[in-house]
C-alpha cells in the first residue's frame, strides 16, 4: 500500500490572493501540504471571489484571524507592502511560525523582516521563480510550481529547521529549492526577470508611440518578436513598480552595462560592421541552447507554443 505523506504545515495562512497566492491555497490543497488552508486579502471582493472559487479551507476577513492560530505564513503580496504586512500581523503571530513571501526582491524583505517580526518567529524571505502574465485569483492553478525554481533567502542566524520544513513545503509543491544571499539573488533576478521586463515594456511603448505604425498594423504583425515582449509587457503594473524601485541598485547597475552594449552595437550598424554583429549574435545564441538544456523551456518550434485549434490538422 501506498502511504499519503504527512502535511508539512498544519495551518497554512496565505496573504495577498492574486495569481500567485491563489496557486499557493490551490498546490498547498492538492499536494496535501498543509493541514488547514487559510487565505486573505485587503479587498473584500477577491475575498468574496475566492470563496466562490473555494481556493482555501478559510477565507478570513480580519487579517489577524488569518495568522494567529497559522505555523506557516506566506506574504504574497506586491513587494511595495510586504513590510507594512510584516508589521501588521507581528503581534498576532504564535511562537515558532515561520514567516516568508514570493517576492522577486529579497534584500529589501529581509531588512523589513528583520526590522518588524519578532524573535520568537522565523523570518524567511523566498521567491519562487513562477508566473503568468495574467493576474487576480482566478488565474492562480495548482501546477504553477511544478518543476520551477523556489529560491530562499535565510540570513546566517535563521533557524536552520524553519528553513529545511520551508523548503520541504515548496518541494511538495513541486518546485525545485535553492539557497542564496538576497543580494546575490536580486543581482541574478536583474540580470534574469528584471531588465528584460523593463526592455519590454519600453519596445512595447516605443512602438505604440510610433506615429508611422498605426495600432493595426503593430498587431498585425506582432507574430514577430514583438509578441514577445507584448507577453512580458502584459504582468501585473503593480508588482513590478515595486520590484523596480526596490531593486533599483541591481537595475540600475544593468541598465548601464545594457545601455553601454547597445550603443556598442548601434556603432556596428551604423559602420557596417557584420562581422561584430555575427560574434555578438552567435554568443547570444549559445545562450538559448543552454537555457533549453537546463530545462527551462522547450525547443519545439515557435517557442513552444501550441497551434491554436484551427491550425491543428
């Protein structure tokens, strides 16, 4: 016979309830990683809509209520608040609970975490490296984190049992775990998540501002690379203000090192120097094959995209 795994937690308490928070309360049920599910949010109308939804055992509508009995709670809020949340919940948390978020900038949670929750609980900022562009808890699914990347931030003094049950919970749900400093990480999510969302939302800007393309035909022909980077311009507004201004050091680092390469190769253009341009194509193209053989997408034409019905024979 085959034996059903015990629950990591025995009260999960999510907060914040859009995609990604909602995914949690749906994988957290599904993988039985925690006893009782419990969510909230500050807007009565998502917490009305995930109860029709009936993503958690508990929709709470006092935030205290969410937290105070929970031994695992999970901040899924824009990263602009997690520390206003932080000190909103730390007098009701009970000795021992294990406080983290999803945020995609760790060193900006982890001064809020140590700036704000008590010492009898443990503070654990993690990111897991998951997501769609779409937004708001009917968007969340169980498999989000499924063979994705969760990366968790402990400082040298955080109990190395809080971290170990923190990473068996995000194993549960399928996410690969991997431990690093926030600074390092947010100056690897520069490189990786940041810069290229910023790119895309100024490609997609630029192009709408164009007085020579007319909307039509930017989406008309948006079967090129510019589809690309429409996907990416598409993710929440608000959660990236946050990450933006609160990894504004690493960003700013980049975009200055990416400013510097790209008048580099307007320099090759203008003097037509291919065989520049062919070096610094055939580099990036060796990028590619490498992220395909680490698994973190498909070579399938197309980008892995599937036909859409009409298309299929």
């Amino acid at each position: 016979m085959s034996s059903v795994a015990a629950p990591v937690a025995d009260r999960l308490a999510v907060i914040g309830l859009g995609l990604i928070g909602s995914s949690l309360l749906r994988a957290a049920r599904a993988q039985g990683a925690a006893r009782v599910c419990v969510g909230y949010d500050h807007d009565a109308d998502i917490r009305d809509t995930a109860r029709v939804l009936d993503i958690a055992d508990h929709i709470e509508d006092a935030l205290s209520a969410a937290v105070s009995e929970a031994d695992l709670i999970i901040i899924a809020t824009p990263v602009g608040v997690i520390g206003d949340v932080a000190t909103a919940i730390a007098p009701h948390l009970r000795p021992g609970a294990i406080v983290s978020d999803v945020g995609s900038v760790k060193a900006a949670v982890a001064e809020a975490f140590a700036a704000t929750l008590p010492k009898h609980v443990h503070g654990v900022p993690g990111h897991p490296v998951a997501g769609t562009e779409q937004s708001g808890p009917e968007a969340g699914f169980a498999a989000l984190f499924a063979a994705r990347w969760c990366i968790l931030t402990p400082g040298p003094e955080t109990d190395a049992e809080a971290v170990a049950r923190l990473s068996a919970f995000w194993r549960r749900l399928g996410a690969t775990v991997e431990l690093m400093s926030p600074d390092h990480h947010d100056r690897v999510l520069a490189v990786t998540s940041h810069l290229p969302h910023l790119i895309a939302y100024t490609i997609v800007g630029v192009a709408s501002d164009l007085e020579q393309v007319t909307e039509a035909e930017v989406v008309k022909f948006s079967a090129g690379g510019f589809r690309d980077f429409t996907r990416i311009a598409a993710s929440d507004p608000t959660m990236w203000r946050d990450v933006f201004l609160n990894n504004r050091e690493a960003v700013l680092e980049l975009l200055g090192r990416f400013t510097e390469d790209l008048i580099a190769l307007q320099r090759a253009i203008r003097w037509g120097e291919g065989e520049t341009l062919h070096e610094h194509f055939t580099r990036t193209r060796a990028i590619r094959r490498e992220v395909i053989e680490t698994g973190q997408d498909t070579a399938a034409p197309d980008f892995g995209r599937r036909p859409a019905p009409d298309d299929q024979a």
